[in-house]
C-alpha cells in the first residue's frame, strides 16, 4: 500500500508517536522532519494527507505550504495542521483555501482517528488517478 498520510514535525518524539498511533489504526504512513524533505517527497510523489506541523526551523509549516502551491503540489493533498499554536497567526493569510483542518497539540486521539478516515475517503484511489 502507498502511504497516504505524512507527519511533517521536526520533534523525533511528536513523529514517532503519531506514527505509532496511526500505524496500530492498519493506517500507513511517513514522516518528514521539515518543510524541505516534506517537499522533497511530494516531488517523489506523495499524495495524500499531510499533517503539518507550524513551528519548524528553517522553514516553517506557513512556508512550506507557500511552497508547495508554489511549485505546484497541492493537487491531491488535503493538508491538515498539526499544532500547539491555539491560533493560525498572521502567516496563515492567503492560504486558508489550502488547510482544510487545523489541530491542536495534545489532540483528541478518537477525533483526530475519524478525521483522518474522512479526509483519506476523499482522495482519489490509485484506480482513479490518470
């Protein structure tokens, strides 16, 4: 099975620890530790459910998404903010089209389970892509 979801997150343990919850759902996932390799595999050929951390060094999750409409790899991402931050800020002006969740950190383990089931249900299958 291709993975469909990717944790962007620079903490290793905040990864690991999604990781772990998910893949104990049966869902498969992968992991980035930063806005340049979460590029670096969309260009691969991810497509998915990204789950964006906001506080990041070097590029932050605000940035990474600038980038990725940038470069044109947004089609066929639902991109979802996994956070501490209570509130988006400033930065997230102009790509509130482009973030179709926002969560926050310590989150709801249930609501964040059904959320990703919804959002994996609205991507195309590898049946449907061209």
């Amino acid at each position: 099975m291709d993975s469909r979801i990717m944790i962007v997150d620079d903490e290793t343990m905040i990864r690991e620890a999604v990781k772990i919850l998910l893949q104990s759902e049966g869902l498969d996932i992968i992991a980035a530790s930063g806005g340049e390799e979460c590029l670096d595999r969309l260009r691969a050929g991810f497509r998915g459910v990204i789950l964006m951390d906001i506080m990041m060094p070097v590029m932050d999750g605000w940035d990474t998404i600038r980038r990725i409409v940038e470069q044109g790899l947004y089609e066929g991402n639902i991109v979802v903010m996994l956070t501490a931050m209570d509130a988006p800020g400033e930065k997230m002006e102009g790509l509130q089209e482009y973030v179709t969740d926002y969560v926050t950190k310590p989150f709801d383990t249930n609501s964040l389970l059904d959320s990703l089931h919804y959002y994996l249900s609205l991507l195309p299958t590898d049946g449907d892509r061209l």
